[in-house]
C-alpha cells in the first residue's frame, strides 16, 4: 500500500520576483493521477460546446441573386391499374424522352432510374436548360404502343425571375408526373394445323375473332381479365398489365396447370444485390441465370422489367441459360423483356426438350421498356433453353411452373 501522502516545499520564481515556497502535494501514483485526469476529461466532454451567432446566421437579404441552380423535373411512371394516379405498386419509369422548348434553346432529358427527366434551371448561368423566363412546353415522346394515363403528353407552365431563391428562377406551376401504360393486346402465330381462325371470348361478353396474315401472325385489342379460346374452352390466358403473347404450343395443349402452378418471382433469395440462382431453387436446376435487384445495374431494362417485388432474373453475360428437371415439368409462363434501349428489339429463342427431342420452339420480340408475358402452354418437359439472337441479356420475372406429380 502507499504511505501517508506527505508535504513537500518546492522553490519557484514569483512574478514580484525572487524565491518563493509553497507546498506540493506529492500523489499516491502515476496511475491514479491518469485516472483522475481521464475522468475530467469525461465530465467536460459531456458538457454542451456554446455556438456563436455567426455559426448559424439567419438569411436577411432575400433580393440578391443566389447565382445558384437546380433540376426542374418530369416524373414518369408506370402506371399499373391505368387510373392516372400514382399508387402505391406504380414503378418510376427508366429510359423515357422528354423535351422541353421555350425561349430558350430547346432541350432533351431520358427519366433516370428513379423517373425523373431532369432538367438545368437557372436564372443567372448560362449553362442550363431553362434560363429565361416565359412559356415552356414539356413534351413526353411516347412510344409506340403505349399510352399516357394521365393525359398530359405535353405540359406548359410559367418559368419567372425569383431572385434569392436557389435558382433564381421558379416553374409556376412545376411540371405533373406523367403515367404510361402499354396497350393490352392478345398476339402470337397460330399452329398451321389449326383448321380455323379461333375466337377469343373475353370480359363483359367481349369477342375478338382473330384476323391472320399469310404467315399466321394475330393480333387482338383486349382488356384486362379472363380471355378463352371459344373452340377449346379449358385454354384460358389472363391479361393483367402488359401485353401477352401466346405460343403456338398453347392453342394444343391438352390442360390448364396455371392455378396449380408455382410462381418464381426472384424476390426470395436473398435481400440485396446481385446473385448467381443455384439449382435447388423452386425444386428446378438452373444455368446461368442470374438475379438481381432491379436497382443493382443502370439499365433500363432491369427497371422497367420488374413485375413482383424488387428482384427479376437475366441470362448472364448475354449467353445461353437453361431450367432443367430429372422429373417432367410445365411451363405455364413468364414475363419476358430486353435489358437496355441498346437492346430494344432482341430477339428471344426458347426452345423445349423431353430428354433428347425438341418438342416447342417459340420467338418474341424483347423491349426494355416493359415485359412481355409469354403464355407457353409447354408440357412434360425436362429442359427448357433460352438465347438471345444477338447475345444481349434479357430479363425474366415470375415465371409459372408445374412440377412433382401429374394428376
């Protein structure tokens, strides 16, 4: 233990000048002066640091120039139930133009991948898209076979000088978000052993009596709901909120395993990121196929692709992918579409094994704007392969399968 703690006189220079003593007190140890020194230093940390009035000065000159800019915007969406709102479920748009003309020079902006067109305002630079004030049109190129729900393809609004605001220019009013939606249509080749054209009997008693060109192609306007083959009444095919495809193999099959079926939706293997899918998965072996979350690549189409959840599947590196099973399986279906604009218009093979034969081969045309849904009606098969012709990735989301036993 330390001994008593004892006096002790110590000779230092006084400011009058000349010795003077005083006592010192000599501590216990080293060790306890760090201690005590350590806790000081604890209590003053915790002790709130008093700001000046300069740190945090209130603006009081509101009509000086800001000299600054920001983005104007046009937010696009796709919008699911076609009711020209926003909704929760609604997905922003990538990839879609917007132009803007007024008395400037005019300008162009595609959506991000949140589904904002930007746009540079500033009322004191010269670099920005929007400098003047006056009249612009904000005009949305739509493509083809979509339609705007909101009914505003093109917008006007008032740009006026603000000095002391961020940009010195305000948009009076800023411009709406935009709604897009695909035209609902009902398209394929038919078999040419079929002896006549089917009809198609859909909601609220519709009919569409399908015209064929020389080469078999069909197609039909439709609305959401039900639709069935009125000459094979157990082929029904459900059209939701994008167009549909129906294979030749469809209009032969001989029953409907869609209610029975699983969906694949991507979304249930892990939370972020991107992941190479491992055979197992859904009880089906898979070969280089690759998920996704739909924000992981820039893209458009890995945005625009996405029916169910945050996550889609593509080809990896633009090659050959396959689903596999020992045991036969049914492909009902899936949303297919092309994973950029630099894609738009890839095509799709899929062909369909039962052991060593080919038995279904199917093509479609790929758009990176939105999915495709391709309804296969492909039966007890054990390998089914896709590729794209010209080696670009496609994506795939919830894909419908039936497997394990026949009834």
């Amino acid at each position: 233990m330390a001994g008593p703690i004892e006096p002790a006189c110590a000779e230092v220079q006084s400011r009058r000048g000349g010795a003077r003593s005083f006592p010192r007190w000599r501590g216990p140890s080293t060790a306890a002066a760090l201690v005590f020194g350590a806790a000081a230093l604890t209590s003053l940390a915790g002790l709130p640091v008093q700001a000046n009035e300069d740190d945090y000065p209130a603006r009081k000159d509101w009509s000086s120039y800001w000299e600054g800019s920001l983005n104007i915007s046009v937010f696009v969406f796709r919008d699911l139930n076609r009711d020209g709102l926003y909704n929760l479920g609604d997905q922003p748009m990538s990839g879609i133009l917007v132009d803007v003309t007024g008395p400037g020079r005019p300008s162009w902006s595609a959506s991000n991948g949140a589904g904002f067109a930007n746009f540079t305002m500033s009322g004191t630079r010269t670099d920005g898209d929007i400098m003047f004030e006056g009249t612009y049109d904000f005009a949305v190129r739509v493509p083809p076979q979509w339609q705007v729900t909101t009914r505003n393809a093109v917008q006007t609004t008032q740009f006026r000088l603000r000095p002391g605001s961020p940009a010195d220019l305000i948009a009076d009013p800023a411009p709406a978000l935009v709604g897009l939606a695909p035209n609902l249509t009902i398209f394929g080749t038919l078999p040419e052993n079929l002896d006549a054209a089917p009809v198609l009997s859909g909601p609220h008693r519709a009919i569409r009596r399908l015209e064929v060109d020389p080469a078999h192609h069909f197609v039909a306007p439709v609305e959401e709901g039900e639709w069935h083959s009125q000459t094979t009444p157990s082929r029904a095919v459900q059209v939701t909120t994008t167009p549909v495809q129906i294979a030749q193999a469809w209009w032969t099959s001989l029953t409907d395993k869609g209610a029975a079926g699983t969906k694949i939706t991507f979304d249930d293997l892990q939370s972020e990121g991107v992941l190479k899918i491992p055979s197992g998965y859904a009880g089906l072996g898979w070969d280089n196929f690759v998920m996704t979350h739909r924000k992981f690549y820039d893209p458009e189409g890995y945005r625009n692709g996405v029916m169910s959840g945050e996550f889609l599947a593509y080809n990896g590196s633009g090659h050959p992918a396959a689903i596999t099973s020992f045991e036969p399986f049914d492909f009902v279906g899936g949303y297919f579409g092309a994973s950029a604009l630099d894609a738009e218009g890839e095509t799709l093979l899929i062909s369909a094994w039962r052991g060593d034969e080919q038995v279904y081969h199917e093509q479609m045309t790929l758009s990176a704007l939105g999915p495709t849904y391709l309804a296969a009606g492909f039966e007890d098969i054990t390998r089914l392969e896709f590729r794209t012709a010209h080696y670009w990735q496609f994506t795939a989301d919830d894909l419908t399968v039936v497997t394990g036993s026949r009834p």
